[in-house]
C-alpha cells in the first residue's frame, strides 16, 4: 500500500473514532451496567468494539490492515442492515481504533481509554502490545479477542478467561514448516535467526517438535536478535558462514525481514528460506528483498491471497477488496495478510454474535468459545475456526506455502 492510501485509511480511522458514540461506562470488574443488564459498549441498536493496533512506526503496514479488514467487513454487514443477534435485536458494529505504534505502554494507555466506552477489545496487533493490557482486561472483565498474536497464552482458558487469539499459535506455524523440511528426501544443514521474545522461542520450539527424531536435519547455528534493533547484519553474515541451505527466519519486524533477504544474498548465501506468515507479504517484504533469488521461500497460512493467480476469480476474494474499497478506503490489493486475517475475524465475531441471547459480555464469552468448524469467507481449504478447543487459538491449522514470484502456491514437498 503506498503512503497516499496510508495516509487515507489512518484518516478515515481517525473520522470514524471521532463520530462512534460513547456509551455509558461501567464499574472496574463489572461486566453489566445499571442499564438492564446490558454491558457497557452495548445498546439496543449499536455494539462498539475497539482496537489498539501500531497505525504509525515499522508495523504500520500491517497494523492499518488489522483495522482495514475489520472496517470492510463490518461496513458491508452494517449496509445491509446490521447483524441479527441472538436476542432479537438488530445491531450495528461501530468500531474505535486507537494507534499504538507498537509500543507497549501505549497499547495500555489506549485500552485505558477505550474499557469505558467499547463493548470489546478485538484484533489488534502485536505480543507485547496485547499483553501490556491483558491482566487489566481480566480484572476489568473486558473481552479481549480475536486479537492478531501467536501467543497460547491468549487462547488457554484458565490463564486467560477473558481472551482468545486469532491466529495459529507460533509453535503450530513453526512445527509446520519442521514437518514438511522432515519430509525430505535428502540431507538439510538449517541455521536459525529469531526473536528474542516468546514470539521468536515460540516459532524455534515448533520448528524443533516438527524435525524431531528425523534424521536428515541438522541445526548446525542458532542467533537470536532483539526487536528493537535497527540491523541484523551481523548474524546474517556469522549464519552465511556456515553455508546451511536452510534459513529459519523467525523475525516479526518488516524492514529487518526485508534487510536479511538482502543482506544474504550481498554475502553469496542463498539458502532456502522460511519466513512466519506475518513477515511474508509478497509485496511489502519478498519483492524488495528479491526473494526470486532464492531455491524456495516458504511460510504458513489459512488466508486467500488477493495477489495468488489461484484466487483471480475467487467469489470470496473479490467481495473482500470491494469491502476493503468501499468501508476501509484502502484502495490497493493489501500487501500484508493482516487485511484477511480481520476480516475473517468479522465473520467469526459476527457469528459469535448471533449466538448471545443477552446482551452481556459473560454471554459474548459463552458464544465466542462454542463455535466449530466455521468456514468463515477467505479460508483456504482445510482450514476453519474452531474455538472449542481450550489452549487453541480460534485457528490452528495452517497450509505451508512456497512463493511462486508474484504469491504463493500450496507445499505438500520441500524443494
């Protein structure tokens, strides 16, 4: 998406947040205010949900896209009337969108300012920035769901009664990979850079249950790099040295993700890469990284991609980007998958709320986490969402992909 289209959504966000009612506020802990028991974010005509997302910074792009996917879905529900829920009444979603420039002391300074006047916290982006407010969520009894994070703590239950995560934890993603590099028929040496946070150990954990007990997988370096950092020169250059054909890029930071495809390539390493589905984005990451250079890209997902031949005339596809056009004011294809992943939230969120016989948040919670096998629009095949299975997010399967120079196809084999 080029800055000009940035520009517009985050002004548009901005709009919306300015004119979405304020509803009455409720009480710290108390999941009903003194208006017949509904919760607070909630009327007989309206349900606010908010999100605190990085509009501005390195995260920008996909954050704009978590709040693009959600305000496309929602405008197009809320233009043919609104969502029929399971009490009887019609409601329309509005949503408040506040940028947290993927800082976590912002994150909770936003849901400071929105617990008083949403109904629920949903799809916001990052593990920190979720988790800067997720203890405060609880206590306050505000839903905090469908958020756009690979952390299990959001989907188990007993730590988390009050949240569920979206997308597949970063242990299923990784242990996907690992199992389709096992499958080989020949011998891999895999050097191995991540993030050191529970976002990068997730992602090598999984990676490492995948190739368990095979034979034909050999780590042979391991580094690690802190998201704050500005370069990841150093250890790009110190894994070309040992000359693996495998590279397990566990990195959630674009312009790094970017600078290691190139970095790689200035030294001579041309490896076969693994990238996390949040870092993959043909557009934004793999086209100015040259990522053609390379025997294979490969990473996970459960989303349609607009810019996929496979999906040029996809029913799901072409509804998506004229909602994303129409109620997002996001013009372009979308370079990140942030876009779909939402908007397939809208749909999960949707359904949720045609299940609640009141308009509580305890009855949300209750709909929420009893939906299964759901095909929500823009799911790849053999994909759903599934939210009955504690410890899960509300997807868990993922397809590994191979990019093809311009999206990705389906990998059943590495190579």
């Amino acid at each position: 998406m080029n800055h000009r289209n940035k520009a517009r959504v985050t002004g548009a966000i901005a709009v919306a947040s300015a004119v979405a009612m304020t509803l009455a506020g409720c009480g710290r802990g108390s999941d009903s205010s003194s208006s017949g028991g509904s919760s607070t974010g909630i009327t007989d005509s309206t349900i606010t949900l908010g999100i605190t997302t990085p509009l501005s910074g390195s995260t920008a792009g996909p954050g704009t896209c978590t709040v693009a996917g959600m305000k496309a879905y929602f405008g197009s529900v809320n233009a043919a009337g609104g969502v029929k829920f399971g009490d009887g009444k019609t409601r329309k979603v509005e949503i408040k969108a506040l940028d947290d420039a993927y800082d976590p002391q912002k994150a909770k300074a936003n849901y400071d300012q929105l617990k008083g006047k949403v109904f629920a916290m949903t799809a916001g982006l990052g593990t920190p920035t979720n988790r800067a407010y997720r203890e405060a969520a609880i206590a306050d009894k505000v839903p905090q769901v469908l958020v756009a994070t690979g952390d299990p703590i959001f989907s188990d239950t007993g730590q988390s009664p009050y949240q569920l995560g979206l997308v597949p934890t970063y242990v299923n993603e990784g242990e996907a990979f690992g199992k389709l590099l096992a499958s080989s028929s020949k011998q891999h040496t895999v050097a191995i850079l991540s993030q050191n946070d529970d976002y990068g150990e997730g992602y090598v954990e999984g990676f490492k249950k995948g190739i368990a007990g095979a034979s034909n997988i050999k780590i042979v370096k391991q580094l690690t790099y802190e998201a704050s950092d500005t370069s990841v020169d150093a250890q790009i250059t110190q894994l070309a040295a040992t000359h693996a054909d495998v590279m397990f890029n566990a990195m959630s930071v674009t312009p790094l993700a970017i600078a290691s495809l190139q970095k790689a390539q200035q030294v001579g390493w041309k490896p076969s890469w693994f990238l996390p589905s949040n870092t993959s984005s043909p557009t934004a990451i793999l086209a100015p990284g040259k990522a053609s250079a390379y025997p294979g890209v490969y990473s996970t997902s459960f989303a349609k991609t607009p810019q996929s031949p496979a999906f040029a005339g996809d029913a799901d596809v072409k509804k998506f980007l004229s909602d994303l056009k129409e109620y997002a004011n996001y013009k372009d294809a979308p370079e990140f998958p942030h876009c779909m992943w939402t908007y397939i939230a809208g749909a999960t969120l949707e359904k949720a709320f045609e299940n609640m016989t009141s308009p509580t948040r305890t009855d949300f919670m209750k709909a929420l986490r009893n939906i299964s096998d759901f095909k929500a629009p823009l799911m790849l095949a053999g994909t759903s969402v599934n939210t009955t299975t504690d410890g899960q997010p509300a997807v868990s399967k993922v397809q590994v992909q191979k990019y093809n120079g311009t999206g990705y196809a389906s990998a059943t084999t590495f190579g």
